[in-house]
C-alpha cells in the first residue's frame, strides 16, 4: 500500500496489497553499524539479485524502514510539495521525512523491494522477482540484504501496512536480533476475522485480478497467513501500534465498509503484541508521509525504551 493521497479504489488497493555505492558482494565485511558512512547503491544478495539500499547516520540500535505495497526507500525521505492551482502535490526530498529526521541521532536504512515503484513513478532498480510475493519472501530477502550490506544489527524494525507484516514475521522469527517495532497502520493476520467473509473474498479476487504485470510487487495475503500460523509467538519486545483516524475504505463490497473492521485488527494487533497504541494520529493510511514528525517520536520512544533495558 502506497503513502501518498487514496483518490481511487485502485490506489487503495495497490495501497494496502502497500546515489553511488557499488554493489557489494555476498558476505564482504563492512564497518559497524556505529561508524558506516551514509550509503545509497545496490548490494548483491546471496541469490545474486541485487536490492537499492539506503542508509544515513550512525548508533545503535539500527532502524529499518518497510515500506508498504509498491513503495520503495524513498517512500521515507520524500513528502508532497504544497499544491497550488498550477502544480500538484508532487514529492520532494524534505529533511523533515521520516529518514533524514532519524538520522540525526541513530543509523536509519530503507530499501526498495523487488517490483516497487520510486515516487517519480520510475520502477526500482531492485532485481525484479516472480509475483505474487509472501510475508515470509520479504523475511528472507531483508535478512540476507542486511547480512550482505554488513548491517548487522540489533535492529528496531518499522513497517508500514504491507511491510508491517514483513516486520512482525521477521520479529517471530528472529527476536534476539529484533530489540523494537513500530507498526505504521499496519496489516496483519487479524484482518481475516475483522473483515466479513465476504469482505476478505472480495479483496483477495481484487488483488489478484489486479496482477497485470508479473513483476510489479503483489501481495500474497492467504499464503502469508499460513506462514504466521506456522510461526513463533509474538516476542516480549518494545512496541508501538500507529493507527490511522481518519476513515478509509478498500471499496471491495457494496454496502458495509471495510473501515470498521480494519480499526478493529488494529486493536487485535496491539493487544497481540502488548503494544502501546497511538489511535489519535490526525491522519489517513499513510501516516509516515502524512504525520511524519509522529513517527519519527515513537521510532524515538522505542528506542529509548530499548536502550534502557
């Protein structure tokens, strides 16, 4: 799922489905996270595809920023320009995004998934992959990225809708390494019992009549819900649940929108992993692009909660 404005049901959709370095080989050493320099370049992962990755600032722990369906590493660095009646609201890089506003105070990375689309509407470089795509493909492909870009870690990761279930399943899986977590109006397994059953239907058929193009990133969400059935329980670790306020709908059924049921999955989503909740944010699905300095304060809670223990 996309930050930017919903003008469409198809944005929605494809909203919530939501630099010079050389390429560094497999495995090749790298400074620690404390000291690395900035970086913005392709890194070559084990399966010999390469993954753009982005990377400012310095200390410990190390953020990773997940995008949603579709967006990429800039979908954290740039915000809408002020509309007026002779432009639109198109992005720009502003300091006060979400990635530069972080690396002020710690190291802070973003990455672009295979088939993401940059905010310029260009196509990522990131080695395109076969679609659809699980929770537990991005799991692998962001944990052999860091290892391969000496990003070692801990880590306290932050997903936005689609990459919020990046996010949670990466935690299961691994959570000596993952110390935080920030879910940004996030998705997650709850939304199969807060939808109506033919709510769920109805967004599956959507999304996957919407596969036009086999390499533009598609959300495989049945698939997915296996993987965190499959999973280990949710870890003892700090986190923070962002929760939009202002109404959206998928639009996938006439009649009884989907807005209540996903409010719901998010309070099933935060009492699930003991979170704090922050239900009053001001903002629609794209809280990172619409209420950025917001969720820079909780990454910044977080980690304050983390560097306590």
């Amino acid at each position: 799922m996309r930050c930017r404005g919903v003008t469409s049901v198809a944005a929605v959709l494809m909203f919530v489905l939501l630099c010079g370095c050389a390429p560094m080989p497999p495995g090749a050493p790298a400074s620690s996270p404390s000291s690395a320099p900035d970086r913005g370049g392709m890194v070559r992962i084990s399966t010999s595809r390469e993954v753009f990755l982005t990377c400012r600032g310095s200390g410990s722990p190390t953020v990773v920023l997940i995008s949603g369906t579709g967006g990429a590493a800039d979908e954290w660095t740039t915000l809408p320009r002020p509309q007026t009646p002779l432009t639109t609201a198109t992005p720009a890089a502003d300091p006060t995004a979400v990635l530069p506003s972080l690396s002020a105070d710690v190291r802070v990375c973003a990455y672009d998934r295979p088939g993401t689309i940059r905010e310029d509407g260009a196509t990522s470089p990131s080695t395109p992959v076969t679609q659809p795509t699980t929770a537990e493909d991005g799991v692998r492909d962001l944990r052999d990225l860091l290892r391969a870009a000496g990003e070692d870690g801990p880590l306290v990761l932050v997903g936005a809708s689609w990459g919020g279930l990046i996010a949670q399943l990466f935690t299961r899986e691994d959570p000596q390494r993952v110390v935080g977590l920030v879910l940004v109006d996030s998705a997650s397994t709850w939304l199969a019992q807060t939808f109506s059953p033919a709510q769920w239907r109805a967004w599956m058929a959507v999304i996957a009549a919407a596969r036009t193009d086999g390499t533009a990133e598609s959300p495989a969400y049945d698939p997915t819900m296996q993987e965190f059935a499959a999973a280990a329980p949710v870890p003892d670790v700090p986190t923070t649940v962002l929760s939009s306020d202002q109404p959206w709908d998928l639009g996938v059924t006439p009649g009884a929108s989907t807005w209540p049921g996903w409010l719901a999955a998010q309070d099933d989503l935060a009492r699930s992993w003991h979170a704090t909740h922050v239900s009053t944010t001001n903002s629609g699905h794209g809280i990172q692009v619409e209420r950025p300095a917001l969720v820079v304060s909780a990454i910044r809670d977080v980690l304050e909660s983390v560097r306590g223990q």
